[in-house]
C-alpha cells in the first residue's frame, strides 16, 4: 500500500490536486476539495452520513467513468481502512502482510467497481468488501495441525462410551462438557464440510466470535478426554449464537481439530 499512498499523494499535490466540487455535495465548501481533505473530512465523527454517501457515490461514478486518476484517488481515500484492515488480518495469520494487502486492496477495488450506489452506508460496504477479500486468502492459508497421538494416550475410544465422533459429541453435551451449539460447531466444521466463515454467517455470529467458541470448546473437550482439566464451569453463559458484530476477523492460528477426531480415529 505504499505504493498507493506515494500514488495518492501526487495526486493531491499543489498546484493542481484531484479534487471534487464542493458545491455538489451537501455540508462540502463551496469550491473544490482536494481528495486528501475531502477524505479527512469524511472520517470525522462528525460528517453525516448523507455527506459520506453523497461524496462517495461522485467519487466512485468518476472512477468508473474515467478510471486511472479517479481510481487511485477512490482507493487514496480509503486508504485508512484499507489499512487498518489489512493489520487486523495480519494479526491472526502468518501470511506475508504484503499478499493480505494486496488481496485487501482488489478486494476494494473490486467492490468499486461493482457495489451499488442506490444504498446508503458506501464506505461501510466498501470496507466490508476489502475485509472479506483478505479473509477469504486467511481462510485458504490456514493450515490444521495434525494433534500429538500422545495426547490421547489416557483414555481410550472405549472410555468414552460412544462409537462415532458425533455420539462422543452427544455424551460431552450430556455431560456439561460443551453446550449444543459448541457440539453443534465442532461437528459442523470438524466432522462435516462446512467452514467458519459460513457457519458463522448461517448463525448471524462474528466470524472471530465463532472461530474463539470452537477453540474454547475444542480446549474443554480436549481436556475432558485426556483427563488433562476441569469441565465447563456452571456460570458458563448459555450456548446461544451471539449477535452481529461491528467487525471480526479470523484468529491467529487454527486450533487443533477437536480431541474427538484423534480419540475416534478421524482424521482432520
């Protein structure tokens, strides 16, 4: 993103910066406004919702209209989300911060070129946009790590008086080891074929937030079979998807799979 700041930077410079006629967007001086200040105006707490839909929607028209300059100047306004989401990606993933960046990047530009201009919140939606791009490539590095055998050496399959991963599930439920939907995540993602990402949007949970129920969950259970820790406490909060969040973001690294695979034999 360096390269696009540089880039940006020209653009705005004296004495002939990008700029966008104020007098065509509600709460804007009546002049032209360089696209630096025109993005230092917009993220300030104080800018209506109104003034940031109607600037973006001018700005992303003479993008697509024109491209090139107003591409880059589109993309230089956004820079400060872009990066932030860019860091918070690189947070919990070991890819090079210069791959999460760019996907970030074609993700926002993708989106401009696409997203529709008829609804409000456009920035939120092209930051939402970038964000999901740079967590699909998290997504696909992640890799599982295969769980120590040695682990699991303490207890057998028979001790856990079931003869399937799921009835293992079913007896850590009946006994307050996990709630139903932790088993229900863990057998989803774990047993079946669905990702975190898409279980996460099925329940209308923050991606982060689903990603830390199945590790909390998978440590229980994992500390139930190997006789290694305490079950679930009694104040545990009730197994109920948590509301929409603002963000989220992956983890920092995949748990291990759930003791259930290694104890039964599954592999992950």
């Amino acid at each position: 993103m360096a390269t696009l700041r540089d880039c940006f930077a020209l653009l705005v410079t004296d004495p002939d910066p990008l700029a966008l006629d104020g007098t065509r967007v509600p709460d804007l001086p009546d002049r032209l406004v360089p696209l630096d200040e025109l993005r230092d105006r917009l993220l300030a707490r104080a800018c209506p919702q109104a003034t940031s839909d109607a600037a973006w929607k001018t700005v992303i028209r003479r993008a697509r209209a024109r491209g090139d300059a107003w591409t880059v100047g589109a993309a230089g306004m956004a820079l400060p989300a872009l990066r932030a989401v860019a860091s918070l990606l690189g947070e919990h993933s070991d890819v090079d911060p210069a791959d999460v960046q760019a996907e970030v990047l074609t993700g926002f530009l993708t989106a401009l070129a696409t997203i529709r201009l008829d609804l409000p919140r456009i920035a939120v939606r092209l930051r939402w946009a970038a964000y999901r791009a740079g967590l699909d490539l998290i997504t696909q590095s992640l890799e599982i790590p295969h769980p120590d055998p040695g682990l699991f050496l303490t207890r057998t399959v028979a001790q856990t008086q079931a003869d399937s991963p799921y009835e293992v599930l079913a007896v850590t439920v009946a006994d307050g080891v996990l709630t139903e939907t932790e088993a229900a995540l863990v057998a989803a993602t774990r047993l079946g074929d669905v990702s975190v990402p898409a279980w996460a949007a099925r329940h209308a949970t923050p991606v982060r937030t689903a990603y830390r129920l199945r590790d909390r969950a998978e440590q229980r259970l994992l500390a139930h079979l190997t006789g290694r820790g305490p079950q679930a406490s009694e104040g545990e909060p009730p197994s109920r998807p948590p509301g929409p969040l603002a963000g989220s973001a992956a983890p920092a690294t995949v748990p291990h799979p759930a003791a259930v695979l290694a104890v039964t034999g599954v592999s992950a």
